[in-house]
C-alpha cells in the first residue's frame, strides 16, 4: 500500500437491496466513530441494522474496478474464487472459496491481478450465490 492511497466506502442497504456510495460520513467527536452517513436522497445512522459499510482496498482488478471489502473475485487462472475480508488484526485478506487452502494477503492479491487473470465477479450481498461450494471438481 501506499502512503496517502485513496479511502473511500460503500454500503448495502439490506432494506432496498442496492449498493449505494455515501456522499458524506459524520463522526463523532473525539474517537472518530462514524455514525451518520449521508447518501444523498437517503440518509442513514450506523447501528439500526440497514446499512452495512465496506472499506475501498486500495487495489483494482484486471479490468480496473475497485476491489471493496466483501467482494468476490475469480482468479481464471487457477480456477479459484475469492471473498474480500476485513480480518481481526486490521488488513484485507481475499479468503478462498469452496476450497482449502490460505487467504491472500494484500501483496499477493497485487500479484495475481498483475498477471490480469482476477477480476470482481460479485459482492456477497448482491450475488451470494457465488460463495455457495461448486460441485465442480476443478474448485477442490
């Protein structure tokens, strides 16, 4: 990552279905905990359960879309899908799906899009099927 990369959010709005970009965030003051987000038309305050936020990674896929926190990715190379997490320890991790194996770090997401084999499928409120474990025998 580098110094000054570009932050930004998304959210799903679990009432309407709809992926939505805030237009301003409001914190409160003194810890910087975000508690009203302005979406235009439609305003929200975090904590009644009808928006949920995701963080911007920092990374683009092989056709230059943002890579968001709970995105879904395919690696057509290797055959592999992946599920953009937030982990406890505060990094991005790209977890695998339906297959064993270890999450992706930052880094070596960064490679793998520099081989433009991964792209963003979905989102795993938009598309959760895409999470669900193929019969296919190429995906173990």
């Amino acid at each position: 990552m580098q110094a000054g990369r570009e932050i930004k959010f998304r959210a799903w709005n679990k009432v309407d279905e709809v992926m939505v970009l805030p237009e301003r965030m409001f914190c409160q003051k003194g810890n910087g905990t975000v508690w009203h987000v302005d979406f235009g038309k439609k305003s929200g305050v975090l904590g009644q359960g009808i928006y949920v936020m995701m963080q911007f990674t920092g990374l683009h896929d092989a056709n230059k879309v943002p890579i968001f926190e709970g995105d879904i990715l395919e690696d057509f190379i290797f055959n592999k899908r992946y599920e953009v997490i937030w982990d406890d320890y505060g990094m991005f991790l790209f977890n695998p799906v339906g297959t064993t194996g270890n999450a992706l770090d930052y880094y070596e997401l960064e490679d793998e899009i520099a081989k433009c084999a991964t792209i963003v499928v979905g989102n795993r409120y938009r598309d959760p099927n895409l999470l669900e474990v193929a019969n296919d025998a190429s995906r173990t």
